[in-house]
C-alpha cells in the first residue's frame, strides 16, 4: 500500500463516518491525487484556480473538486462549470460574482461563507457582523443560483488548544445562531468547515462536518 493510502486509512478512523474528508492536495502532483482516488478517495480541495483547472482537466471526471482557498471574483469563471463546492466566500460581491457564472453554466453553485475567528489579522473572513448583515440583505436573497450550505473557519495557526478550540466553539456557535435565524427551513445549511492536520480531532470535537487535510495525507509542502 501507497504511503499516501496508509495515511488516509489512519485518518479515516479518526473521524466520524458522517464528517467528511477534504483531501488538501494543493502544489502536489495529479500522480499523488491518483493515488489517493485508488484508495477510494473522492473530494479534493485546492487553493489556487489555474491549478484546480489543470487538475480538473487532468483527473477522473467522478472527483469533487473543492475550492477552499481566497478567491478573487475575476477568476471564478474558469471553475464555475465543475467546481463542486466552494468554501471561501467572505464578500457579497463575491456571492454575486458566483451566482453570475453559476447561472451562465446553469448549474446552482454550492458555497460556504467564511467567518473570521482567529485572533490573527492575517486571515480572511467575514465577522459576525458582516455576516448577519449579508444574509438580511436585499441583493442576497435575490442570488437565484447559489446555494449556502454552511460556514467555514480557520483557527489561529498556534500550539495552544485551548485557543483553537475556543474558536472553533465560536464557529458553532455561530452556525447554529445563523441556522434558527435565516436557515430554519433549509436542512441542506448543514456543514461547518473547520479543521485542518494539525487540529481536525479538536475541530471535529466541536461540531465539525467537514475536514480539509493536506499534510497528513501527502507529506509537508
Ligand atoms: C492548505 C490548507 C489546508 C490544509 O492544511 P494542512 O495543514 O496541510 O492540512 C486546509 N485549509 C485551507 C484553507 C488551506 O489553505
């Protein structure tokens, strides 16, 4: 067995079968992806479009592509045929940028809204705030071709598990107070993504559906 199955059969007992697993493999080789799809693995998360592109030309057809890196509204064009779900949105131009190109492509686009609850300032997302005030807007409820399926966060990059499980906890917490608010109807805003190598057993403790890991499964970058 591949070194790379090995590690994704590790992981998998690590995680609920109802969490679901976002192989990271941004910068690796479509042989390493292959090797993961020979194991049975199926989702895959990249951060950079060109390089999602490639793959996605490259690669079986059967792959859910994921995008779970920042992305800039003039390049959601080139994925907006394939893409499976994308979990950065932090900005109703964006939204809307989405909602364009998913309807020339007449598909209904899978997105995540990403929150801010690190500490650092370097990461990206949108507060509390910004995001009770997007989901009231006018402009966001007349998006026809999107679909909200949850939210997405990144804990600060630290050693102190307390810290990130504090966040992470923050990040449910405000899933669930968005779900009573503006999803009550909906049972499809379901997923929270959180959890990364170094901390997807904290993250999935506090309420994680969705983990997106890239080292522990194909070696450091
Ligand atoms: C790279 C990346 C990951 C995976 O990180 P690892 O530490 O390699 O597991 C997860 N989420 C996002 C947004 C990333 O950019």
């Amino acid at each position: 067995m591949s070194s790379i199955a090995k590690n994704i059969e590790e992981i998998k007992k690590e995680i609920p079968a109802k969490v679901q697993l976002i192989a990271v493999s941004k910068t690796k080789p479509a042989s390493a992806i292959e090797e993961a799809y020979e194991c049975g693995q199926r989702i895959f998360g990249e951060n950079k479009v060109q390089e999602l592109c490639d793959k996605f030309e490259q690669l079986p057809k059967d792959i859910a592509w994921h995008m779970i890196g920042h992305l800039q509204s003039n390049k959601v064009k080139y994925m907006a045929g394939f893409v499976s779900l994308i979990h950065g949105v932090d900005s109703l131009s964006l939204l809307k940028e989405i909602d364009k190109q998913a309807n020339k492509n007449k598909r209904i686009q899978d997105v995540l809204l990403q929150c801010f609850i690190a500490t650092e300032e370097t990461k990206f997302g949108l507060s509390e705030e910004e995001l009770t005030d997007l989901l009231k807007s006018d402009d966001f409820k007349q998006l026809k071709s999107i679909s909200v399926k949850g939210l997405m966060g990144m804990a600060s990059f630290t050693s102190d598990e307390t810290q990130i499980r504090k966040e992470f906890k923050s990040l449910k917490l405000l899933f669930d107070k968005v779900k009573s608010e503006f999803f009550s109807e909906d049972p499809s805003f379901k997923e929270i993504s959180m959890g990364m190598s170094g901390d997807y057993k904290i993250a999935i403790e506090e309420g994680s559906t969705m983990v997106r890991i890239g080292s522990s499964i194909f070696g450091s970058r």
